[in-house]
C-alpha cells in the first residue's frame, strides 16, 4: 500500500489527540546546530555526575547513529500541570515539596506505552511497513531540541521547552520513524526581554539564557547526584525533597496553564504537603510503598533520606530532632552526615514564629 507524506501525517496527528496527548509534532532528524551546542555545554563539563551524556554524545547529537533508516522524528508531548494548589508547599517549612512531575505516577510507561499504540497505528496503515523507535527521556536522543525543531513551542531562558498556548508543564516523548513525514516549521522565541526564570533560580543554574549547568539545579543535585550534596548548596534548597520547579513557577506562560486531565497524572494525596518527619522516620517498605511506580523511586532510600535531612535542616522546626537524632544509626553514611548537618543547622536557628510549620 503506498500512502502520501501528507495524508500519513495527519493521521499521525489525529491519532495522537485521541490518545491524549497535548501535542504531536514532525521535524527533519537533523540536529547540526543543536548537536554543536550540546557539545559546547559538554566541554564545560555542566553535565557533572550524568557521564552517560558525553559517554553518548555522538549518538545524542545524530539520531542515524540510534537508528540509521529515520526520516522523520514524531515528537509528543503531555500536559502535567497539577494546577497551584501544592505550589503553597514551599511556604511550608514542615512539609517537602515534590516537584509537579513526581507527584503521580512515573510519566516514562505512560508515554511509552502511547507512542507504541501510535507506531502500532501507523504500522496498520502501511502495510506493517514502517519501522519506529521510541524513545521517552533515558534514550540518547535530545528530546527538547527535537520538540524546538517540531513546532512545539521554543526553547525557553531555562531551557525547557514553552508552548504559547500549553506553557512549559509538558514532559515529552519522541518516535524516530523510517518514512518521511511533513515537518512542521519552527516557532519564533516569544520570551522577549523577561528573565524571571533565570532570576528565580535558587542557586543560579541557569548561567546565561538556555545554558544550566547541571551541577548547580537543585533537580539534580536532589535527583542525579548520588553522593554527599555540596554543603554550600544545602540551605539554597529549601523544604524540596524530590525535583525542583522555581523557573517554571516563575514564567508568565505557565500562568494560563490548565490543569492535566490525564488521570494517571493526578496527584497522590501523601506527596503533597507530606510531613518531613513522618518521611524522615520512613523504614524500607514504607519508602517502596509511598513511591511505588513514581519518578522518586530511582534515587532509593537512602538519597532520598539524605534529600529529607537537609529540608528538616533548613525547616527551623525544632521539633524535627527526636526523628533526626533516631537517624543518626542509619546503616548509610551518606545518610547519617546530612543528618549530623541537620541537626547541627537546627541548633543554630531562630525558633519558628507561632503558626510556621504546624505539622
Ligand atoms: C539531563 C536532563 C536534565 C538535567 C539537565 C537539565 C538540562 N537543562 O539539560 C537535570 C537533572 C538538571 C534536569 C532537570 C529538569 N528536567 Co530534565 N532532562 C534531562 C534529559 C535527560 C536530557 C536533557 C539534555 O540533553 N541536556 C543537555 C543540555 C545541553 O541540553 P539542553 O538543556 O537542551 O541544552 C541546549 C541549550 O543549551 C541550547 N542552547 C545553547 N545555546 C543556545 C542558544 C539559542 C539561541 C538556543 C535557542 C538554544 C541554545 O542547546 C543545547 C542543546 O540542545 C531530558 C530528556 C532528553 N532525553 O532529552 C530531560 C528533560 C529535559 N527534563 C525535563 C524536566 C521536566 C526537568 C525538570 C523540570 C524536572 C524537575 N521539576 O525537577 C528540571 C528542569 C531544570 C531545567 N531548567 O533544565 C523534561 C523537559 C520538558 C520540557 N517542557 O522541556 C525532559 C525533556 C524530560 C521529558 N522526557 O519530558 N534534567
């Protein structure tokens, strides 16, 4: 069966609002003046702990090295905006404050699972003909620069990817396919001179427009960085355990942003406003069964404890000790140091005005 580019394209798209994704764009598998700049933000060495990245650079910057036959990169994205409502959680020195992408269940599955319902689809369209990779956030695969390059929106000051109409909540899914498709042509940047989310960042990650090393984003330092979080970046993180979404708060398009109808992207009630000490006295089985198929789960217990401990340091709230102290005999040392600090932090903190941090 011989079908037209234009004709397959739109299918593509309308099969792709049925599954309900927020947007489906087309680019060229060409990624020349990305694939330059990512190897400018490698040579600064911003991509710290995260070596995979230049381990696979040469494939991260030509999609043929992944997939050799692609014509065409399908690029999808989703909504996940879980509205403002747990935005208040970071005025809450009592509570840890998970990132919007991690307050539900893990994205990765989900899109994963969509784009192969949509390559099963266009497989039924061309005779099973059409060959496809799908590639959701861990491929090497630079998924923004493709969601640029799709129309999708551009890339915003903080070098997420900011639709006009959606904002930046969206997370995003890529299929590379062997047949050619209509691309779609670029957006123009619409940030003008606002720089509200380089100015909003806790630690200053983001260096100059679109560049963030990597080592200074609390998303990393919370989420990748396996080791001992650097003491000078401890108090700039706050009450956040799990992620980071200051750069996103503060961008105007985000604010006409309507809340996820995807129902595997509701919130779960115990990640939102979840008490730091109930969450510091976390045994193992309470950790894997709070985080169960969430985002949170891949830096297990102990990364996440030593996330925990470093919130209650900069929470003030003296009643944090007892659990604190009961964690200085973990069996990890990483754990038992960030314990030690916080308990150190709190001794040397005002006491909490009357009504901060009720628990
Ligand atoms: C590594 C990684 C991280 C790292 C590094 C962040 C980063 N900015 O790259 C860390 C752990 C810090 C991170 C954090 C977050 N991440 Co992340 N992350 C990734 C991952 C796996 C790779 C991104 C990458 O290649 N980075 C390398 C750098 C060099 O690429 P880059 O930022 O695109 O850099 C470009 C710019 O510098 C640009 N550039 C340079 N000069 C110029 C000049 C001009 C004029 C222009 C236009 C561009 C430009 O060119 C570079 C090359 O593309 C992607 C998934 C994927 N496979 O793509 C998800 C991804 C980017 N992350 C995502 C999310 C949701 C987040 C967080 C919001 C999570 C959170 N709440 O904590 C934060 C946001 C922090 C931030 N402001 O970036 C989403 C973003 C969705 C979107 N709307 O854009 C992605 C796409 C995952 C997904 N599948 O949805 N992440």
């Amino acid at each position: 069966m011989r079908i037209g580019s234009k004709f397959l394209t739109r299918e593509i798209k309308s099969f792709g609002s049925k599954l309900g994704l927020a947007q489906v764009g087309v680019a060229p598998p060409d990624l020349s003046l990305w694939g330059e700049r990512f190897r400018h933000w490698l040579d600064q060495g911003f991509e710290g702990e995260m070596r995979y990245m230049a381990r696979d650079a040469s494939r991260r910057t030509d999609p043929r090295a992944v997939f050799p036959e692609v014509r065409s990169v399908v690029v999808v994205s989703m909504n996940y905006y879980p509205g403002d409502r747990y935005r208040g959680c970071l005025q809450d020195p009592a509570a840890g404050y998970v990132a919007n992408y991690a307050l539900h269940e893990d994205y990765h599955p989900l899109i994963e699972s969509k784009l192969t319902q949509l390559l099963q689809h266009i497989r039924s369209l061309t005779d099973d003909k059409v060959q496809g990779k799908i590639y959701v956030d861990t491929g090497p695969v630079l998924e923004k620069a493709f969601a640029v390059m799709a129309g999708m929106g551009w890339m915003g000051r903080h070098s997420l990817l900011i639709s006009q109409d959606a904002g930046s909540w969206l997370l995003l899914g890529v299929l590379l396919l062997d047949v050619e498709l209509d691309f779609d042509e670029p957006v123009r940047d619409q940030c003008g001179d606002c720089t509200r989310c380089i100015e909003s960042c806790p630690t200053q990650a983001i260096l100059s427009p679109y560049v963030v090393d990597a080592r200074r984003c609390i998303s990393y330092l919370l989420g990748e960085l396996k080791g001992a979080i650097p003491v000078e970046m401890r108090p700039r993180i706050g009450n956040r355990v799990f992620g980071c979404d200051d750069c996103q708060w503060a961008c105007p398009y985000n604010k006409g942003a309507v809340v996820s109808t995807e129902a595997s992207f509701s919130p779960k009630k115990e990640l939102t406003f979840p008490s730091l000490i109930v969450l510091m006295g976390m045994r193992e089985e309470d950790f894997k069964g709070l985080f169960y198929n969430n985002p949170v789960m891949r830096v297990k217990r102990n990364r996440f404890l030593r996330n925990v401990a470093v919130a209650l340091g900069n929470s003030g709230d003296q009643r944090a000790v007892p659990a604190l102290e009961k964690r200085l005999s973990d069996p990890d040392p990483m754990v038992r140091e960030h314990v030690e600090w916080a308990i150190n932090r709190l001794a040397e903190s005002p006491p909490l005005e009357k009504g901060e941090g009720g628990i």
